[in-house]
C-alpha cells in the first residue's frame, strides 16, 4: 500500500471513529427515554455535551497541529476516546452518561480536524476533491452501522451493548496510529507564530465558511438526532424507524461524484445553494407527506453541501489545522445548541411541525448564505 492509500485510510478511520461515536446517539435516545424516563431535550443534550470541549478548545487543538504535527495529539485523543467509550458502558445514571460524553469530546478537539488535515497535506493540488468526496462516506458508513446495525442490537441486548463494539474499533485505531502513522514533516517554520496573530491572518472567507456551516449542521444534525423519535410518533417501530431515518444519510455515498466535479469548477456558491435550498423544502415534504422514503431525496441533496466546503477551506487558507477547527467550532456550536432547542420545541409544542420547520429554515438560510460566497478571485490568489 503506498503512502498516499495508507494515509488516507488512517484519515477515513479517524472519520469513522469521530462519526460513530456521534451518530450512536439517535437510534439509541428511544431506549434511553424508556429505561431512565428522560426528556427529549436532556437527550438532546447527551448529543450535546460531546461537543463543549471541541466548541471552547476545538481552535487551539487545529493551532497546535499547524505547529506541532499530527501523530503525538492523534494518540493523545484516542485514548480520551478508549476513554470515554469505558465510561459510557459504565455508567449508571444519566450525569455519568453525560460524563462520558465530555471525555469523548476531548479526543473530539483533534479528531474533528485532523482527518481533513492529513488529507489536505497528501492531496492538495492533485484530486483533492476525489479525496475529499471519498472521504465525506465515512458519515454515511457510520449512520448505517448505527442505525441499522447498533440498533437492532441495542433492541435486542441492551443499549450499551453497541459501545463494546465501538470500543473495539477504537483501540484498532489505535494500534493503527501507533506502529503506521509517519509525520511528513517537521515542524513547519511558518505556522511558528503565537496564536492570536495566526487568527488575525485568517482570511475572512474561513469565518464565512463556518457560518455556513453552522447553519447546515443545525438543520441537517438535528434531523438525524430526532428522526427516529418522529417516525415513533408516527407508528413505527423502534427497529424499523432507525432504519427508515439512516436512508437519509445514504446519499452521501454520492459524495465521490461531488467531489470529482469540484476538481473541475468554480461554481461552488451555486452548488451549495442548490443543495441547501432543495434539502429544506424536502425536509418539509417529509412531514407533511409522512412518506418515509422521502428521506432518500433529502439526503441526496444533503450530499451537495459539506464536500464543497471541505474542499474550499485549504483554497482560502494554508493554515489547515486552525481553518478546519474554526469549521469544526462552528459545527459545534450547532451540536450543543440546537439539538437541544428542537427537542424542547417538540416538548413544548407536542409535535414535531415547529421542529421541522426550525431545522427546514436554518438549511435553507445556508443556502442564501451559500448563494453569497465569491470564492472566485480568491481561488486565484492562493492556486
């Protein structure tokens, strides 16, 4: 296997971990609910608190890989993760689960950054975008063996039982990192400068990006969180409203063909937009039509969004390490916060129309912002 496939397979893993370890959540909140008697805000918040630490120390984590490199902070989180993952199993009331979800969040600070760093360092300039595109699979991978794999599971053992397995992967990655990850280089002399004026030099398009994101993320996250909840409400089962709600996340395994037209245009505002406006009008159609395979539509344009504001970032920036952890702040502050507003909007309301429309006009309010992105001229100055 030559450097390029290893490194990218150790950066996919990093995403599968990173992923599965989030997307574990949703199919698991029903059981949850059952055994504890949670609210569904409190289960939006078990979601939630995964992300405080990447959300208050997510940017100096991306500035120490600019300076330091990746493979001693890459060990360093995954114990936090192996970590994290044991107390889950653990624990035995829901401050203890919250617990475990804090630790987790501390292997998160290097984990949300640093797949998209290695692959910035191996790819960029030369089909970066396939990279990327292939790369965006590793949520889709995750949301199945979460909801069609761990679920069934939690359904028939019990809901921890799939954190055994997530552990299991955790420690190969592990292994992995330890005894096959080679930094490329040293330290690099350019990124030897203090924190605050590495901020300053950011080019503003990195702050645009990140607003973009937000937005996408509070809409699309939220979604995944409560989709099983919804389709409960709506009759189904447990088992069969997890499946139902993974086929939202399906068309991602598209994100290779994103990611081969984004090495070939500059259209990248109107390929955000598109995505974002039609993936908000489908999420509607999905409530008001209560037709589950819906969902397969929605998640196709979902796929248009986050492989072109991967590729985008390192276009704008060199600085990969802090411009993908101002990505990654962004995204977590959606993580925290939003989950938790629509579960409450669901208490609140007793059904789930003021939620959708929440998560239906942030998506669509990506868009507009999308729409507005003139990345052009900026492309020039840094290719």
């Amino acid at each position: 296997m030559n450097r390029r496939a290893l490194y990218f397979f150790i950066s996919y893993f990093i995403s599968l971990v990173l992923a599965i370890n989030f997307q574990l959540i949703p199919p698991l909140i029903p059981h949850i609910i059952r055994e504890w008697g949670i609210t569904r805000s409190q289960a939006g918040l078990i979601s939630g608190t995964t992300a405080l630490p990447p959300l208050f120390l997510g940017i100096f984590g991306g500035y120490f890989l600019d300076r330091f490199g990746n493979k001693k902070p890459v060990i360093v989180a995954t114990l936090f993760y192996m970590l994290g993952e044991t107390l889950f199993i653990l624990a035995n009331r829901f401050s203890l689960l919250l617990l475990s979800r804090v630790v987790l969040g501390f292997g998160g600070i290097i984990f949300a950054i640093v797949g998209l760093r290695i692959l910035a360092e191996e790819f960029q300039g030369e089909n970066y975008g396939k990279a990327v595109g292939f790369w965006s699979t590793g949520l889709p991978v995750a949301v199945v063996i979460s909801f069609n794999i761990f679920s069934p599971i939690a359904t028939r053992y019990h809901w921890k039982t799939p954190m055994y397995i997530v552990l299991g992967f955790t420690v190969l990655l592990f292994i992995l990192i330890l005894f096959f990850y080679k930094e490329k280089s040293k330290e690099s002399e350019g990124n030897n400068i203090e924190f605050l004026k590495s901020i300053r030099e950011l080019s503003p398009k990195v702050w645009h990006l990140g607003i973009i994101w937000f937005l996408f993320n509070a809409g699309s996250l939220s979604f995944l969180t409560f989709a099983p909840d919804y389709f409960i409400s709506r009759g189904l089962s447990p088992t069969y409203a997890s499946s139902v709600s993974s086929l939202y996340i399906m068309g991602a395994f598209l994100s290779p063909v994103i990611g081969y037209l984004l090495d070939r245009t500059k259209r990248h505002n109107l390929i955000l937009f598109t995505g974002a406006v039609l993936l908000s009008l489908s999420l509607m159609l999905v409530y008001f039509l209560n037709f589950p395979l819906m969902i397969i539509i929605a998640g196709i344009f979902s796929v248009l969004v986050p492989p072109s504001i991967f590729y985008l970032l390192p276009k704008i920036t060199d600085k990969y390490g802090l411009g993908y952890a101002i990505l990654s702040l962004f995204v977590n502050l959606s993580t925290v916060f939003v989950p938790y507003l629509i579960g409450y909007a669901r208490d609140v309301s007793g059904t789930y129309f003021t939620s959708f429309l929440l998560m239906s006009t942030s998506i669509f309010l990506s868009g507009l912002f999308g729409l507005n992105l003139k990345l052009k001229e900026e492309i020039k100055q840094y290719e």
